[in-house]
C-alpha cells in the first residue's frame, strides 16, 4: 500500500516578502499545488491542515480537486467555536471529512480516518 501524505500548509515567508509560502507562484501555479501534484502518485490519500486557507484559498481547494485524492481536513481548534469568518471551508467541498478541535490529537484522528476509509475501498 502506498503512504499518507500529511501537509501543513500555509505560514508567512520574511525571506520571500513576507507572502504566504504555499501560495507563493512557481511557474504560474501556487507552490501547493506543485507539491500536491508530486505528491499525488505517490500517496493514497492525504491529511491536510490548511491553517487559514481552509477559509479563502480556492486555488487550494482546485488543486485539490484536481489531484483526485482521498482527503481529510484537520485543524488543531475548533473552527465552528471562533470567529465567524472561520465558520466556512472552501476545503470541506472536496473532503471526506473534517476532524477538529482535538488539538494535535486532531492529526491522529485525521489519518485514522484516512485509514479506514482506504481500507474499506
């Protein structure tokens, strides 16, 4: 069987102007859609925290879309518990669920998950 594949996406770059790194263009595309797309044939599926993305990132939500990977979304708190612009994903339309509000727990719960769903395919 093939590996999961675990992204933490997102996190400002000072060295790159302060822009943030998984967004930052690589031949035209968004730098996480280049390393998803590496990823993609190597993996069965992936877990993915996508940090504040998960609330704006459509080209995130297109790339994933476009890999055709089994995804599970993970935040360490609870979006729903926060600030009302946090309450919808862009990334839970292309997911096969969302674990939250475990802290990193979350990412244990979030490949189990994962796990499970391949095992029963």
């Amino acid at each position: 069987t093939r590996p999961l594949g675990v992204i933490l996406a997102g996190g400002l770059s000072r060295r790159m102007g302060g822009g943030d790194k998984c967004l930052l263009p690589l031949e035209g595309k968004p730098l996480l859609r280049h390393a998803m797309n590496r990823l993609s044939p190597q993996v069965a599926g992936l877990v993915l925290n996508a940090g504040a993305f998960t609330h704006f990132a459509w080209s995130l939500h297109d790339a994933l879309k476009s890999v055709g990977l089994p995804v599970v979304e993970v935040h360490l708190s609870n979006p729903a518990a926060r600030e009302p612009w946090r309450h919808e994903s862009v990334i839970a339309p292309v997911a096969l669920g969302t674990v939250a509000g475990f802290g990193g727990e979350s990412y244990v719960l979030g490949v189990q998950a994962l796990i499970k769903y391949l095992e029963s395919r």
